[in-house]
C-alpha cells in the first residue's frame, strides 16, 4: 500500500475487465500443447513464443509451467494483442500465487489495459481482496483514473455486488489510502453516495468511518489498531492504517493486532491485515503466533485466513508444541481434519511434556465423539501409535486405563 503498508498500506453495468463498456470474450490459450506436456526444451524458444506461452499458461492459472517460462526468460510484462500480460492476468483473475511470481521477477504495477487501467482496478472491480492487499503493498497508484473516468474504488462498488469480498475490497482500499471523496467525472457521484443507491450498506458504514475520522498520531493509530482488532472492528482497523499504524505494531504482551484477531476469531479484521501483509508468524511473550493461536480456539476459518499468509508451521508454542497438539487436547475435530488435509504440520511432532497430538487427544481428551473423531483422523493421516510418552506408556494403554473403550478399538486396530 503506498506509504501506508511500506512503512508498516445512474447504475451502469460494465463488463470485463478494467471495466469496459461492452461485453468480450477473453482470449483463451490456443489448442497447441501446453509448455508442461511438450518436450520442446524452453530455451530453444524465441522471445515472442516463450511470451505467448506465459500469457497462456496464465489463463489457465498454470504457475508451475509460468515459473519454468520465466525461467527461461519469459517476460511477466509483455502483452498480446488485447493488451494482456501475465502480470495484468494476474490481477483481473485474482490468481494470488502467479500475481506473486510476476511481481518476483520484475511486474511493472504501472503497466495499463486496453481501458487505461492498472492491475489494481482490474481485481477490486472482481473483489479480489487480497490481490487487492498485495498490490496496496507496492507503489501501485491506488487512485489512477481510467478511461472511463473511475479508480479502483469506484469499480469496487459500482461494478461489485456488495458482497463480503466487496466489503473487504472497500476496506483494503480505504486503509490503502483511496481518496474516499473522489466522484467519477460522468455521473459527480461520491464513492459512498454510490454505495447508498446501491443498497450496499456495509460499505457505505465502512466509507462513512474514513469520512468521519479525526486525525490522528501514529501512536494513536497503533493503539487504535490493536483496540480494533482485539474488539473485531473491521472498519476501524481500516481506518487506523490509513492514519499511519504500523501492522506490526505491539500491545504491553508483545501481541500484534492479526495475533488478537485471530485468538478471538474476529475474521473480518484478519483478512484485512492478512491481505495487507501481516506477519502470520510474529511471536507475542507467551511464544504464540496468529498461526498458533488458531489450534487454541479451533476455527477453521481463521485457519484457512491465517495460512493465506503462508505461516512457519514449524514454529512450536511455549510447550514445544504445532498447533495440532492443542487441537487434538481440547477436541476440535474440524480444525484437526483441516490441518491434516492442508498444512504440513509434522503430526507425529513430541512436544517438551512428550506428547504427541495422538497422545494429547487422549490423555487429556474426554474420549467422547469429537476425541474420536481426532484419533481416527490422525490414525488415517498414518501417524504412529506406537509413539509412548516420557513414562514409556503409549497412547493405547492411556485410553485402557482411562476406560475410553472406543478410541481402545480404533488404537487396537491401527
């Protein structure tokens, strides 16, 4: 975002994108084989062929065969005939992964569409919010005009639906510093009287509290960010860091505003900070990160948030402990089959009680549905029984003893 995130970020319906007037087809990747399927070595390529073959292999969201194109010396900024390049295919098509290899290997965020657009306008008018995040991390300009007299802010809203990705586009551009007052020059209509007609009322609060906000220093944003946060007040977290917070900034427990976001699963506010940048990994004074914390509370959506940011899954909590081990103990089924199926977490991983998640599922667990539920989870996921705690006992003989008869079976059986 600017200077922001650097330092810490009459109803027309147009179609396509950057927002034009009339419906067109996008070109698709022609129906000659793809650069992954063919044995044509790269490097014989010209310069227009290994540009063509990024472009298409961008269409189809193709970041592994991008990456050997790039490789190769394929250029993320050059453009087709309609004006498309990786990088702006990218950004209309809200593929974050191939947005991140472009901008890694030199995507001009200054580069235009056929409509005068820049890649920010192209993904707030699809609601790609957190696309939007990343380009409000470089010096993208978050109020360029197109040819059609609009910034990305107008398109948020007079192109989206209102939705809850509009509703987090809106807020990354307001703490993006968007000029909540500009009015497209052919209708004179504000950003916010806009969101009125439309009946979008929850951008229309969210534009209201950028309108409404005092001035303040950038100890009082910090203080503001954290408060924010840690009450899940989405639209005052916007408007903190677009009065200077720091994303970082920390309270008197070294905690940051996405770690108390997510302890209390306030999910509005830790998209905003995730899509702005905020560090998933940062640890508070007691060794927990907005990672760690998400096996405390369980939630799933806060885990599918927090791991958007790519965390460390090898940092351990205070007990030397992933997340998974507090998970397992306090029964949150859901988040356990999560993890399993998403993250790398090493499941078999002993912590310094020596316990593993299998073994804390059951020694601390209640051995009733959702504990069962975990163990024939971790089971399946082909974690080792066998494993005993610091007394040599494994986690069958602590469910004998406990009288947990059912996870008895499905350890007998494993």
């Amino acid at each position: 975002m600017r200077a922001v995130v650097a330092a810490t970020a009459a109803t027309l319906v147009l179609a396509g994108c950057g927002g034009s007037a009339e419906e067109e087809p996008r070109p698709r990747p022609s129906a000659s084989p793809s650069p992954a399927a063919s044995d044509e070595p790269f490097a014989n390529l010209s310069q227009d062929e290994l540009d063509r073959r990024l472009i298409a292999a961008s269409w189809k969201n193709d970041v592994r065969t991008a990456r050997r194109l790039v490789a190769a010396g394929a250029d993320v900024n050059a453009k087709d005939e309609t004006r498309q390049s990786a990088y702006l295919i990218s950004t209309s098509e809200g593929y974050l992964g191939l947005l991140e290899l472009t901008l890694d290997h030199g995507a001009d965020v200054d580069s235009l569409d056929k409509w005068n657009g820049t890649g920010l306008i192209r993904a707030a008018e699809r609601g790609h919010h957190d696309v939007v995040g990343r380009l409000l991390q470089t010096d993208i300009d978050v109020d360029h005009v197109n040819n059609l007299g609009w910034v990305a802010l107008h398109e948020a809203i007079v192109l989206g639906d209102g939705s809850s990705r509009y509703v987090d586009t809106v807020r990354a551009l307001v703490a993006g510093g968007a000029d909540v007052r500009v009015a497209p020059k052919r209708d004179g209509i504000s950003p916010r009287n806009h969101a009125r007609r439309l009946g979008f009322g929850r951008i229309a609060t969210t534009l209201d509290r950028a309108l409404e906000a005092d001035r303040m220093t950038k100890s009082q944003a910090n203080a503001a960010l954290l408060r924010a946060a840690g009450s899940g007040d989405a639209d005052a977290a916007a408007v903190a860091i677009r009065q200077g917070a720091d994303l970082e900034t920390r309270d008197g427990r070294k905690r940051t505003p996405l770690l108390l976001a997510a302890a209390a699963d306030h999910r509005a506010a830790a998209r905003l900070l995730v899509d702005l940048g905020a560090d998933p990994d940062a640890l508070d004074d007691r060794h927990d990160t907005p990672w760690l914390v998400t096996g405390v509370n369980g939630s799933v959506p806060m885990a599918r948030i927090v791991a958007a940011a790519k965390p460390d899954y090898a940092i351990l909590n205070r007990f030397g402990g992933t997340s998974a081990i507090p998970a397992s103990e306090r029964g949150h089924d859901e988040y356990v089959a999560w993890v399993v199926e998403h993250t790398s977490i090493d499941l078999d991983h002993v912590n310094d009680l020596g316990w593993t998640a299998l073994l804390e599922a059951v020694v601390l667990g209640e051995g009733t549905a959702r504990w069962q539920r975990i163990v024939t989870t971790l089971l399946e996921a082909g974690v080792d029984p066998s494993i005993a705690d610091k007394d040599g006992v494994t986690a069958l003989e602590h469910a004998k003893r406990r009288s947990h008869r059912e996870i008895v079976r499905l350890l007998s059986r494993a």
